[in-house]
C-alpha cells in the first residue's frame, strides 16, 4: 500500500492521504535489542471529524465504532505494532483504518418487521403451561380426607 495514494473504501467514500498523520514510536513486542534502538511501531492519526471524503452518516459511525480509539475532537488513533518492520505495521495500521471506515459505510440494517404468535401457538402454550402447573400441584403432600 502505497503511503500517498488514496484508499477507496465504497462509493463514494474514500480516505484521503491528507487527512492521515503517522508517527513511529518505538515498539514493546518482539525484535530482541532492535526494540529500544528502531521506531518500528506506527501511530496512525485519521481526523474523521474533518474528512472531507466522508458523508455526514459514516463520519459520525466511524467515530461511533472507534470508540476509545477515537479522542474527543474526532481524531481517530491506530497504533500498530504487530510486525517488527515499519512497513508491515505501516501497512497493517492503514488496513485496520480502511476496515472500520467499510464497516461504518455499511447501508444500516433493515427495520425489523413486528410479528404476532399465531392463535394455535398461544393456545398450545397455555395448555402446555396448564399442564404443568396440574403436574406440579399433584407433587405436594398429601392430605387426610
């Protein structure tokens, strides 16, 4: 993935290199003493608050969905430190960026149609429930008549 070039995600939607900032700290995974002396590890800022690329209703999903990634001005932050090279984690923090942003242009789910228990259904189940309510009372003590 080329650093410079814009992400597409879906129509109409696409993350544009201008509206990203990467900085690279240095990484806890592994690496052995390569750890404490390369930035290896990438922290990827995406300002979904101010894309311009993004509709109204995925900027405010994104945000949404990031949650604790996301800061209180709509900064969205990614750290990635999975890999030991720079351009994996690089390359790993942009595909985590690009999932969320297709998952939050997602089309919302359809409304959910209400639906009734058929007259059968509620009369088997009250039966049913009769039925055992008899059953339990027969459990008790018995009583001298």
């Amino acid at each position: 993935m080329n650093p410079d070039e814009i992400i597409p995600i879906a129509d109409g939607v696409a993350i544009h290199p201008e509206d990203l900032q990467e900085s690279f700290i240095r990484s806890s995974g592994p690496g052995g003493q390569n750890v404490n002396k390369v930035a290896t590890a990438v922290q990827l800022r995406f300002d979904a608050a101010h894309a311009r690329s993004l509709p109204e209703r995925v900027r405010d999903r994104v945000i949404a969905l990031a949650g604790q990634r996301a800061t209180k001005d709509g900064v969205i932050v990614i750290e990635a430190d999975r890999f030991r090279t720079q351009e994996r984690n690089r390359a790993d923090a942009r595909e985590r960026l690009a999932a969320l942003v297709a998952k939050a242009a997602e089309p919302p789910p359809p409304p959910r149609k209400k639906t009734r228990p058929s007259k059968g259904a509620v009369e088997r189940r009250l039966k049913s429930k009769a039925g055992r309510s008899t059953v339990k009372k027969l459990r008790g003590k018995v009583g001298d008549d």
